[in-house]
C-alpha cells in the first residue's frame, strides 16, 4: 500500500533538520520521499492514501535497546516469570510487545527470554499474526549457574561452555548475544558488583560473537566488569553502573576508552528513576554527567519488564536523560540513529530517509521543544504497516 503523510513538521532524524510543512511518501515497507509537502505531495497518484496530521510531528519510530518482554513490569516480575509455562509467558510476551508498538517503539532489543520464545515471538511478528516493534533478539542470556537470571536458563561456567552457548544461540537465529558479567539487582544470591565470568570467558564470548558476526551486549554494574568489557571491546554495555559493594568507584580511564573504542552505552534509564531520590541518585548523576563530558555515545533503553517498569511507559526513560543532562534533541538521537548504529541496522532505521523502512510515529506535539510530548504518540507505522490500534 501506498501513503502520503503530511504534518507541520517532519523530524527526518538527521542531526538539527526539521522539515517544515513536510510530507513523507510511502511505498509498502518502505520510504520512497521526504521533503516539504509541495514537492512531495505532487502529482498525487490516485492509489496514495493521504493522511494530514496537521499539526503533530512525523518521526522516525523509537528504538528501545533494552527490553525483557517476559517480564511483566510488576512489583515481583521473577516470581511471575518463575511461575509461569512457557505458553503462558509467551502470552504475556506477544501483549508486552503489543504495549511497546502502542508506545512509538517501532525497534526493541529483547535482552533475554527463557526457552527461545523470543524467536517465537520476532517470528510471529514478522509474519502479520502478531502486533509489535521490530525485535532483535539475544535467546537466552548467558549466565554463570545461579547466576542473574539463571531462571531464563543458559548457565556456564567455562570457556567451553560459553564458546558453545554463543554458537548455539547464532544458529537458533539469534540477532545478537547478551551475557551477564556481572551480577544483577533481582536475582537473590547475585552481587551487582562481582563478576560472573572471568575475563578469559568474556573475551571467549566476545571473540565467538564477532567471529560469527554478531555484536556483544554485556551486562555490567560493577566497576571491575566494566573495564573488563571495554577491554575485551564488546559493542554495547549494559546499566554501566559502577557500583562497589560499599557505592561508586569510576574510572575515568576506563570511560576515556570507552569513547575511544566507540562502545555505546544503554544506562537503562526508565520511568524508575522518577522516583529515586537521595545519594546514591546523586552520585550516579554525577558519574552520568562525566561520562557525557567526555563524548560518550548513550542510546535509549529501558530494561522494560523488571519491578515497577512496565512496557508501555517508554518515555520515562527519555525524560529521565534529562535528568543526566541531555538536551531534546540528545535524546531523540538517542532514541533513534544513535539507537539504530549501536544495534548494526542504520541502513534500515533510525532515520526517514528514501530507501528506509517505513517505521514512523505521529507525535501531538513537539518533542524537539518539550520531550514529553513524546507519551502522546497516537499514530503509529511498522514496516508500511498500520496496526488496527492506531488507525485514523
């Protein structure tokens, strides 16, 4: 199906362009033009479907690089999970991935689902039986026995085992590998700041994912695992926390590496943070702000799914970087092309560009001046496809 989208501005998703009284043409799945509507928008061919959004905003679909949709973003998310049958966490999982696509989340990052429904999922998608952003997917994430996330399965405890675990993952259809290097908050008996794995296995999970072409996303809170990522050179870093058993201990040298190696960063910021307050926010903020001044690249996600955080509150995360200091525009770079380079698919999102898939959001706004404009998204395109849920 063809369509003409026209609105009083288009945010292409290139950096500071803003397309005043613009039009975006659509050829099936995919982005034929972006301009001002008078260039556009003629000729009209009689089989285009035009939608005026006056005055909202046209933007490329939101990318969400950290997202467990098994998860049901309860006060006790683990109980649930641990409860549950793998058909009844796939139920919960295709209704968690119908609340991102509700949200603007055209692209999600699932970090880590039980039994590979995850595949399941992406798969059902993709064929039109199910509503949800597009999902690359991880499988299982790779844990130590009794470690984060044990419950999701996939524990080793060897170079053997995790070299094998890689594999197996790459050849069930995995987008890219998640690994967990160090403890988490939600698993009982896992310390955030100790490391699960030694730093020969995490060079073992890394040099595995990249021989095979996948990228790496690692899993660390604590100070120790994240310099052992950089150093390895994962692709992404997952909650960066630098946490210690007794607070904070960043290094400065490690985060100057990080910038010069390129690795993104996902700090997880989510509708969450609105409600922490003291210290320990203090501190973090402040490492944030460090970590910025430097030049780091940050990209959005949310860890949609744990305790308090449910699927459909997106943009609590975004306003939260404010909270770190990042301007609108930041964010929505974020959100998007940043997004979309940390995941490996800026030929194909993150931007409305000709040749681009067509995943694009409508937007009563305008979130390049106030970014919480951004929960009244009431439009939204996956793939040139309109769900039923936001037909006009």
């Amino acid at each position: 199906m063809k369509y003409l989208l026209k609105a009083e501005r288009v945010l292409s998703g290139r950096k500071g362009e803003v397309i005043k009284n613009g039009a975006v043409l659509v050829d099936g799945e995919s982005i034929v033009s972006v301009g001002s509507a008078d260039v556009v928008g003629a000729p009209i061919d009689p089989n285009v479907k035009v939608i005026d959004f006056g005055e909202r905003t046209l933007m490329p679909g939101m990318i969400d690089c950290h997202v467990h949709l098994g998860f049901d973003g309860s006060a006790d998310p683990v109980t649930r999970m641990k409860k549950s049958t793998d058909e009844q966490l796939l139920v919960l999982m295709l209704y968690n991935a119908r609340l991102l696509l509700r949200s603007g989340v055209t692209t999600a990052r699932e970090m880590g689902a039980r039994s590979f429904l995850d595949l399941v999922v992406k798969e059902a998608i993709e064929e039109g039986t199910a509503v949800g952003p597009n999902l690359l997917v991880s499988n299982r994430p790779i844990t130590s026995t009794g470690g984060h996330c044990w419950f999701m399965g996939c524990e080793c405890d060897d170079t053997v085992a995790v070299k094998r675990a890689v594999r197996d993952h790459v050849k069930a259809g995995a987008d890219f590998i998640k690994i967990m290097h160090t403890g988490g908050f939600m698993t009982k008996g896992s310390a955030p700041w100790y490391n699960q794995f030694d730093r020969k296995e995490l060079e073992t999970a890394t040099y595995e994912s990249h021989r095979l072409d996948k990228k790496i996303a690692v899993h660390a809170h604590g100070a120790v695992g994240i310099k052992d990522a950089v150093d390895v050179g994962v692709d992404t870093i997952e909650h960066c926390s630098w946490v210690t058993s007794s607070g904070y201990d960043y290094s400065e040298e490690a985060a100057e590496k990080i910038v010069e190696k390129g690795i993104h960063i996902c700090l997880t910021t989510n509708v969450g943070w609105g409600r922490m307050s003291g210290q320990w926010l203090e501190e973090r903020l402040q490492n944030i702000s460090r970590m910025k001044a430097l030049g780091m690249k940050f990209i959005a996600g949310t860890d949609a799914g744990i305790n308090l955080v449910p699927h459909d509150k997106y943009v609590g995360g975004l306003e939260a970087l404010q909270m770190v200091g990042l301007s609108n525009e930041e964010i929505i770079e974020s959100a998007t092309i940043i997004a979309a380079e940390a995941c490996g698919i800026d030929q194909t999102v993150g931007t409305l560009a000709p040749g681009m898939r067509a995943d694009i959001i409508a937007v009563d706004g305008n979130p390049l001046s106030n970014i919480s404009d951004l929960w009244n998204v009431d439009w939204v395109m996956r793939a040139g496809t309109v769900p039923d849920f936001a037909q006009l």
